[in-house]
C-alpha cells in the first residue's frame, strides 16, 4: 500500500534491536549482584539503561535517537550537553 517492503523495514529496525539486545545484557547482569537490596539495584539498572543508550544511539547514529534528541533539545536546550 505504502511502497514500504519487508526488506526496508527491517533495516530500519535491526539497528535499534541490536543496540537494544546489547544494552539489555549488562541491565539484566546487574539483577545478580549479591547484597544490594531491589531498590538499589532497580535505580542502578534504569541508571545504566539510560547511559548506554544514549552512548550507543549516538555513537551509531541511530536516526530514531537523533529525532528525539531533536525533540527533547527543541524543549529543553539545557540537555544538550547530557544528549
């Protein structure tokens, strides 16, 4: 309908994926860390969730990551150091 192939699609997606497949594997270790309580462990995850795929997204230009970044910096121009 729309002239948008199978194909096509999943090279727009595969990239964003795999950035997230990679970024899930270190979240998810952190599960295992003897000793810390759950809240801890909780902020540490969303803390490193949130590092990496901003490091990644930009390393790799993802042009989902860049959009948003666009937004976000369009709103609040005092992030653009943290983006």
């Amino acid at each position: 309908l729309i002239g948008y192939s199978v194909r096509e699609q999943l090279a727009d997606i595969i990239p964003s994926f795999l950035v997230a497949l990679l970024i899930a594997v270190p979240v998810y270790a952190l599960r295992f860390v003897p000793g810390l309580p759950q809240p801890v462990i909780l902020v540490m995850q969303v803390s490193l969730l949130l590092v990496l795929t901003v490091l990644l997204a930009k390393r790799l230009r993802l042009q989902g990551y860049i959009e948003i970044r666009n937004i976000v910096l369009g709103k609040l121009p005092s992030l653009k150091r943290w983006l």
